[in-house]
C-alpha cells in the first residue's frame, strides 16, 4: 500500500522544480532503440492536456506551486489502488504537461505504459517491451539529493529503479521495482526542449 502521499507529492514538486523533472542523461550506449514511450496512465506527453486528464479521473485531490517555479504546478489524483501525479509547465505555447508519475498496486489502464508494461510486471517483461537498453539502480540512499531520488521508493534499500531513455528524443521512463521484482511506480518524463530543441 501507499504510504505519505503529501511527502512524495512534496519530493515531486522539488524534483521538477529544478529543471525538467530529471536532468541527467544516460550514456549514449544505453540509449534504446526503437519508438520512445510516451504515454502512461492513458496520459500522452504529445498530446494530452490538463483538461483531458481531468476529464479521464476527475478533479485532482491536491495542486501543488512550488516558490522558486512559479510556472509548474503540480496535479495528485487518488484513483483505485494508486496515486497518480502530473506536472505541468505554463509556456509561450499554453500548459504544457511535463510528467506522469503513478505508484501504486492499480490492475486498471491507470497502471499501463502505451507500449503495455503494467504494474506487477516484472524486469523480464520490460525487457520484453522496450528491449536490453536501459540503466538498473538502486535509488540513491542521500535523502537531501533531491534530484536524484525517486518519488515512489518507500523503503529505498529493498527497490531497484530501471531508467529507460531513447536514443531519437530522451523521453525517460524510470520504472520502481518493489522487493518482490515486480513494478509499483513508472514516471515518464517529457525530454528538455521537446519538441524544437535547446538553443
């Protein structure tokens, strides 16, 4: 089951308060071939806006601001089995969804990647969906390295984090591992600059 909700709301926020959610990048030999995921939760980082999330689960049970980015905001529904998390940037183009994080035990399409990894698959299956590139930790054990931690792990000495990023847009996937091997959270994150580039 989840656990303090409003700590890894919080965590959330100051993850992607510091840049675009996760800012390193992994070595180019790790970088999956192939199409990049970009939807999760039934959420596409192309295309869906905050409108269509609310339609799809609702008005959000929390929004968050954050002082030092004043243009994120942070949207947290609490749906069967899990939290869902949206972060949302306000740019020259409108609301721009940034990232979807869900944690959780959920079997609904809240729980599925648009490529089909599920909660409760296993490191096999995403194998399986997105092939043998990608990076596996451990969660970073220094609680006061924001930028590095993810929001999902509980106990951070028993979970595994797999991070996937595309070779054609660094789109990343970072998919949590409970102590049983099987998935409890995924974050997609909108790659920097997406979709003109960085000057």
């Amino acid at each position: 089951m989840i656990r303090n909700y409003s700590k890894y709301s919080l965590l959330l926020a100051l993850l992607l308060a510091v840049g675009s959610a996760h800012a390193d990048h992994l070595p180019h030999a790790l970088l999956a071939k192939g199409k990049p995921e970009i939807e999760l939760a039934g959420i596409n980082l192309e295309k869906s806006k905050l409108d269509d999330v609310i339609r799809r689960y609702g008005q959000p049970a929390q929004k968050l601001k954050v002082p030092n980015n004043p243009a994120w905001s942070g949207y947290r529904w609490e749906i069967s089995h899990a939290k869902l998390e949206v972060g949302v940037v306000e740019g020259p183009k409108g609301a721009e969804i940034t990232d979807v994080y869900i944690a959780g035990t959920t079997e609904a399409e809240a729980g599925l990647t648009g490529q089909g990894l599920k909660m409760g698959d296993t490191l096999a299956d995403l194998k399986r969906i997105y092939g043998p590139l990608f990076e596996l930790s451990v969660p970073n054990k220094n609680p006061s390295d924001v930028r590095e931690s993810f929001t999902g792990v509980q106990d951070k000495n028993e979970y595994q984090v797999a991070t996937i990023q595309w070779q054609s847009w660094d789109f990343t996937l970072r998919v949590g591992f409970n102590a049983a091997g099987k998935v409890d959270a995924m974050w997609l994150i909108l790659p920097e600059c997406y979709p003109d580039g960085c000057d």
